[in-house]
C-alpha cells in the first residue's frame, strides 16, 4: 500500500504537480469513502416506519445528531488536508507558477472543500433511495384512498356530521345552510339538534372580472348583507349571495350527526390533480364589512362534494363486507406504521354500522389514548347540550390520526425532494468561502489577511456611521439613506477594485495585498450592489408610473428576472474574476518588499 501511495505521488508530481500539491485525489477518494458510509447510514435512517410519524422528517438530519457527526468529520478533514497542503506552497517560494496553475489550485479547493462538507446530501439521498424503493407510488395512492374512504368513520368531532356539512345529493350542493344564530331568521323554516340551529338558503351569484380590490364591487353595490363567499375563477370572481329560506322538511328528515354528512378529505396527495378551487372566502357579516368575520369556507370546495359523493355512494350501497373490507385494509397498513390505536375491524364496525338508523353517528373515537386519570366531567352551566352529547357518546377506542398523515405526507415529501437543489446555494457560497480564505492566506500570507479583515469591518462601521449622520442631519427619507450607502459602498468597492489593477506599483504592496483579497472575497458581492442599485431605480420609475397613471403596472426588475437563479451566475462570475484576476495576483507578487 505504502509503496502504491508513493508512486502514486510522485506520478502526480512530476506530471500534475498542482494536483500533488493540494492532495485532490486523496482527498476526493476519502470523501468517497465517507459519502458512501452517509448514504447508507440514511438508508436505514427511516427503515422503522415509527420515524415517518416525526412532523418534520425534513430536520431529521439535524435532530438526529447526525449533523454533529459530520460537522466533526468534516472539520477534522479539513484540517488534516490543510496541515499537509501547507508543508509546500510553491507561490509563496517563488516557484515558477502561471495564471492556469493559480486558477486550478483554486479550484482543486473548491473541490475538495465541497466534497468534505455535503456529506448531508449523501445520507438524504439514502432517505430517498429507501423510501423509493419500500414505498411505491401506486402503493401509497392506494393507502391514501383508502384512508380517505375510511377516514368518514373516524369520528372524532361532532361538528364533522353535522347537517351544514352535506354536499351531496342535490339539493345540498345547491343549498347554503347557515349555522350561525344570528344570521338565522327564526320566523322562518329552519332545524334544531340539541342547541345548534341549521337554516338552508338558495343562492344566487354575481360574476365580477378580477381587480386589486375585491370588495370594490360589492362595496359599491351595498349588499354587503347577503354575501356568503367567493370563487375565484380564471379571470373572473364569482360572488355568491343567500337568497331565499328553503323549506327543508322535503329532502331532510332529523339534523341529528350522521355519516351521510362528512365531507373532509383525510390527506390530498400531491399526485393528487383535482381543480379544488381552493381559494373560498366568506365575508358573511350581516351588518357590515367586519373582517373579524373573514373565514374560509373550505366545504364549499369541489373536493369536498366529491368526497360527500364517494361516502354517499358507499353507505347507499350498504355492503357490510365492503366496509369491513376497507377498515381491515386501513388497519393492516396502520398496523405496518406503527400507528397507535386499540380499534379491531369488528369493533369498528359495530360502531359504525347502523343503516336502520341511516347511518347516525352514535360513538366517537379519540384521537389520543384515554388517561388513567380521565373521568366524564360533571355537568357544568358552561358545557353546551352538543359537547354533553360527544361525552356521553365518547368511547375508549383511539386512533392517532395525525400520525398516519404524517406519515403520508413524509413519504410523499421525501420522494419530491430534491436534496442537491435545496442546499445546492448554501453550499455553493460556504465552499466558495472557504475556499476564498484558504486561498487568500496561500497567496498573500497571514498578515494581509488580518489585515484585510480589520479594514472590512471598519469600512462597514464607517460607511454605517456616515448614513445615520446624513440622515439625521438632512432627516431624509430611509430610501435616501439606503441609496447613500448604497452608492457610499459602490465607491469604495471601485476604489478598492482600482488599487492593485491601475495603482499597484504606486502604492505600499501591503495596502495592495488587503485591497487584492478584498477583490476576490467581495466581487461577487461588488456585482450584486449594482444590480441592486439598478433594480431600485427601476422600482422607483415604475412606482412614478403608478402615480402618475392611476394604475397597476407590472414592475420588472433586473433581480427579479432571475429571482434566486442570480446565485448560480454570480457565482460563475466570480469564478471567471479569480482567473482572470490571478494575472493582478502574479504582479502584485513581484514587487519588492516596503
């Protein structure tokens, strides 16, 4: 093996010597080696399925503590390539180097500092190949159906079955039936269970083109009174409108709960392509424009008539065994994560299975084990007649919900993920910052460096000392001040640019060592401020056009032309700076000392 290494190396140095220098390809093989040992530790991260119940799998990298094992990891190879790739520095013992040499030693930083610190894409990318090849697509799309199927007899709330839930058959989804008892007529048809009132309207809708205020019609129009909710659709926005008190007593017999009313979906998968008109809103204040009364209104959805459909179908069919069938598929794949609960197929079905009642929801289901300590509360003055009617018809038998949709939604999370373009910009800058530093104390030593970072920091006290005294002494406007630092810093950046390039030999080559680090540290940033300063001025002509037009306009901007994408070609600019600029470096390097 030594004697493979040796003449490994010294096949490098005679022929690649930039690479010998900075030890790339046993840096590269070591993290290949370290990668491959993360990818296989988050292989088997989430091989319990009772980690899929965690809500934020997403972190697990970090509440693990496998973050700590590879920051440890990554610091101690760092620091072990740097102790050895400082024994020769080939710049600082003027040994003949060119352009290409500098650029490509500090790419081979790039490199390696790359590869020593993404060892979290290499164990989320393991989540991701476990998590493909356990659970496959159509086997969760079947999973979710059937927890939504069976998700109706979960009963867990009353306010789920009541009757202003029904969407199905017709007329309910024609129907709006109000809850609320001050917006009930009582002189009119209306129905009772227990201490809730249900009052059923026809609707009638308006049709408005979409506007930057939506209530502007309304407002204008003064039927603030009736207004239900809104559906957005396309270009248009449909208003709906309580119009007439229908009697009910033709299509509803009892309001009592039932399973014929629930509506709510279980879990949406993201596979799921169902138009839900998603954005519902209710202004239904009465008297006036209240927007404490602002709510959604989710049951009017198209989803949630869909679901009253499926679940009506079902019950009409009144197939016992179907039921069964479904509970005990829902039970099964419960069972395989790990889900807490105490419920049996045949027990549920008891429960639930009353078709000579229609379907009354008679018993509800916990969401969380029953305590030791958990006893039926006396009957207080506060306690309404329905919360009376849920304790006395609440059961020991639990299911925890919210961990099955967790584990649904982590398992669809972690196969849309896409863990490289996620962190793909933090690691891209940190590399790039290290690597800067590295390569700053490579080729100007550990005094300029010093240095270089004292009159950073000062130049910012500075530049952040003379904006608040102009502003406080002119009381300008913050955009004021903003434009003053911003032109402030776009003068130094220029002069600081300018030094080593058209001044190098007219100045200390102390003072240019600490301008040229500063250039290859900050041109990225340097970039930046100036399309920051152009986007604010395109901001601020379109801002005129507002006002002078009384209009809404569309305001591009040079940033917001490519949003985050900016990082990826400013990093490419900073990189193609280094190289050419590494022609500055070698000159500065030829000056004589003082």
């Amino acid at each position: 093996m030594k004697a493979f290494i040796y003449k490994t190396n010294q096949y490098l140095l005679e022929r690649f010597p930039t690479v010998w220098n900075t030890r790339l390809i046993w840096m590269l093989l070591t993290a290949f080696l370290l990668h491959l040992l993360f990818f296989i530790i988050g292989f088997f991260t989430l091989s319990n399925p009772k980690i899929l119940q965690e809500p934020f799998i997403d972190y697990i990298f970090f509440e693990n503590g496998t973050v700590f094992l590879s920051s440890i990891i990554s610091l101690l190879l760092i620091v072990i390539w740097l102790i050895f790739m400082f024994k020769n520095n080939a710049f600082k013992n003027f040994y003949p180097t060119s352009q290409s040499k500098l650029f490509g030693q500090f790419l081979c930083y790039l490199l390696i500092i790359f590869s020593c610190t993404t060892f979290n894409l290499s164990y989320e990318y393991g989540m991701k190949t476990y998590i493909a090849t356990s659970y496959h697509d159509d086997q969760i799309n079947k999973e979710i159906e059937i927890a939504n199927d069976v998700n109706m007899f979960l009963s867990e709330s009353v306010s789920n079955y009541t009757i202003d839930k029904r969407r199905f058959p017709k007329p309910f989804y024609e129907l709006y039936c109000e809850d609320r008892e001050k917006f009930i007529d009582y002189e009119k048809p209306y129905i009772n269970f227990l201490d809730e009132s249900f009052q059923f309207y026809t609707l009638t809708t308006k049709e408005v083109p979409i506007n930057n205020n939506r209530a502007i019609s309304l407002e204008s129009d003064s039927i603030y009174d009736n207004f239900v909710f809104s559906k957005t659709k396309g270009a248009t926005e449909v208003y709906y409108f309580k119009d007439s008190v229908v009697d009910y007593t033709s299509f509803l017999k009892s309001a009592k709960p039932s399973y014929y009313n629930m509506s709510s979906t279980f879990y949406v998968s993201k596979n799921d392509t169902l138009d839900d008109d998603f954005h519902l809103f209710s202004y239904n204040n009465y008297q006036s424009y209240d927007y404490d009364n602002y709510y959604n209104r989710p049951e009017f959805s198209i989803r949630h008539q869909l679901r009253n459909q499926r679940n009506y179908e079902l019950l009409k069919r009144n197939n016992r065994l179907e039921i069964k069938t479904l509970i005990e598929a829902f039970l099964r794949f419960s069972n395989h994560y790990k889900i807490e609960h105490n419920l049996s197929a045949e027990q549920w079905l008891e429960m639930v299975y009353h078709p000579e009642d229609d379907f009354e929801v008679k018993h509800f289901i916990r969401d969380n084990p029953k305590d030791d300590y958990d006893y039926v509360s006396p009957v207080s003055l506060e306690q309404t007649e329905t919360q009376k009617f849920y304790e006395d018809h609440l059961s020991d038998f639990h299911y925890d919900n919210d961990a099955l949709e967790s584990v649904f939604r982590n398992i669809e999370y972690v196969k849309s993920s896409n863990p490289f373009m996620e962190s793909i910009h933090f690691s891209m800058w940190f590399t790039f910052i290290l690597a800067i530093i590295i390569f700053m104390f490579r080729i100007t030593g550990l005094k300029p460096l010093l240095f270089s970072i004292i009159t950073v920091g000062l130049l910012t006290l500075f530049v952040i000392l003379m904006t608040v005294l102009l502003f406080y002494a002119v009381r300008g406007s913050d955009n004021e001040a903003i434009y003053f630092m911003s032109y402030f810093g776009f003068f130094l950046g220029s002069l600081i640019l300018a030094i080593p390039i058209f001044f190098i030999d007219k100045v200390k080559k102390l003072i240019v060592a600490i301008c040229v680090n500063i250039s290859i540290f900050g041109f990225a940033l340097y970039v930046f401020l100036i399309l920051a300063i152009i986007s604010m001025h395109q901001n601020d002509a379109c801002d005129m056009d507002i006002y002078l037009h009384k209009q809404s306009l569309n305001c591009p901007t040079i940033l917001g032309s490519l949003e985050e994408n900016w990082s990826f070609v400013l990093f490419a600019i900073a990189l193609i700076f280094i190289f050419l600029y590494s022609k500055v470096i070698k000159k500065w390097k030829s000056l004589p000392e003082g």
